[in-house]
C-alpha cells in the first residue's frame, strides 16, 4: 500500500492512535506505506497542532474526553465529508440568506459556496475563514464569545442575532444524531445557539456523516422532526434511515 495524500495519512495516525495510547514510527511506517522520514514530518504536523506528543520513536495520543477536537475532525472522513458538502451546496439557490453551522463537515459546504451569490452567517472561524474574501457571499457576523478549539460563536449576543434576523436555510452539523432523541451537541452554549438558529430558519439541512449515527450528545439542539433534508453518506444505517424518513424528513445518500 502506498499512500501519498496527506490527509488520509494523518485519518490514519489519529486512527492508530485511538485504538492505542501510543504507536511507534515503524509500525504507523507500516500502515500507511510511507518512509519514516515522511511518517516524522506527519507526526510533528499533528504534534503543532495539539493532537498528539511526540516521544522517542513514537507518537502518544493527546486526544482525551468525549469531543473531538475540531483539528482531528477535519481530517477525518474527509471524502465522505467532501461528497456531502457537494450535495448540500446542490440545494442552495443563489440569493438565499443562510446559516452556516460550525463543524468540519459544514466546512465542506462552504467551500463550494465561495463564489456563489448568497448571504452567509457562519456560526464559527472556520466557516468565516472560508467565505471572507468570497466577491459574491454577503458574510454576516453573529458576535458573540468564541469558544476555545471549536473557534464557534457562542453566548447571549451570538443567540440575539436570530432574534432580529430571519433565514431561509440553516446548514445544520451535528455531534450527534438518531430519530428518537434527534440532533444533539456536546456543548450547551453551542447547542444553545443551533437551536435559534433552526428556529430562525424556514429549512433545516442537516450535513451529517455516518460515523454519527446513533449517538446522544449531552445538549439536544432540536427534534429529528424539525429537520427538512438530512445528507448523509451510504454507510449510514438502514434502521436508523428508515425511521428518520418516517418524521418526514428527507434523506440524500452520497
């Protein structure tokens, strides 16, 4: 096996490293069929950005807790969440007003927005970076504080925003997500400010990938019934796709 893109090498390490506190240099050399040489130059890559300890001939985790940091994310599923990004920015029409959550799937989106005729509101730095110098994209700024990591706008100002503004699409990320207990957040001040914003937005799109299927996150954003389309990757479960479907919700596979 030989793999050259970068990405998927460092899905891979992140991988490796979950499934063990720590993995030598030869063995990640192995796995993804490069030199270790290149392998070092990943692991220092990872190690800058916060993700794991280099330590002699190996790598150590520095991943802990129940959320994943937003660095490791957007280097996780990057195909599947590309191919979902493709389709959720198929069912933008120009000139809408739309909400664009934070999350590294989201981010996809937004990349395929950049020279379309639209007013965006990014819910987090990630999204902004993307849309600043787009000519056409009308870029609205909630305020807010920013929440460390997720670089998302969270608190009472942020929430204010859709008390004054009204949307017609909200492109909807998710921690987690099932049909009985909906889409739901990790963070509370997060999912506080989701959760104005499905309510400002005349249609929910959600852009989840499979991997989030089924589970619970601590804050509940909103009812799976309250969303309009969900795009989601084949893998998703049948069970779960069937049930959704069943709210009235339509479901886009990629």
């Amino acid at each position: 096996m030989h793999i050259v893109d970068v990405a998927k090498r460092h899905e891979l390490i992140l991988q490796s490293l979950r499934r063990g506190d720590r993995v030598g240099v030869g063995e990640l050399a192995e796995l993804t069929g490069c030199s270790e040489m290149t392998v070092r130059r990943d692991l220092d890559q990872l190690e800058k950005e916060g993700l794991l300890r280099r330590v002699r001939g190996a790598a150590v985790s520095m991943l802990t807790g129940e959320e994943t940091p937003f660095a490791a994310r957007s280097k996780q599923r990057l195909d599947v969440k590309r191919r979902i990004g493709v389709e959720v920015a198929s069912l933008i029409e120009d000139g809408e007003t739309v909400v664009l959550d934070g999350g590294s799937t989201t981010v996809e989106a937004a990349r395929l927005l950049v020279n379309r005729r639209l007013t965006v509101l990014p819910l987090s730095l990630h999204g902004l970076e993307v849309l600043r110098a787009a000519d056409q994209v009308r870029v609205v700024v909630p305020g807010g504080d920013l929440r460390p990591g997720e670089q998302s706008f969270v608190g009472p100002l942020a929430e204010h925003a859709f008390d004054v503004m009204r949307f017609d699409t909200m492109i909807l990320g998710s921690c987690g997500l099932s049909a009985r207990n909906g889409i739901s957040a990790h963070d509370l001040a997060e999912g506080a400010v989701k959760k104005a914003a499905v309510e400002a937005s005349s249609r929910v799109i959600a852009a989840v990938d499979s991997s989030k299927f089924g589970r619970t996150a601590f804050g509940r954003v909103c009812p799976i019934s309250d969303v309009d389309v969900l795009v989601t990757d084949t893998d998703a479960p049948a069970d779960e796709i069937a049930e959704i479907r069943a709210h009235g919700v339509e479901v886009r596979l990629v």
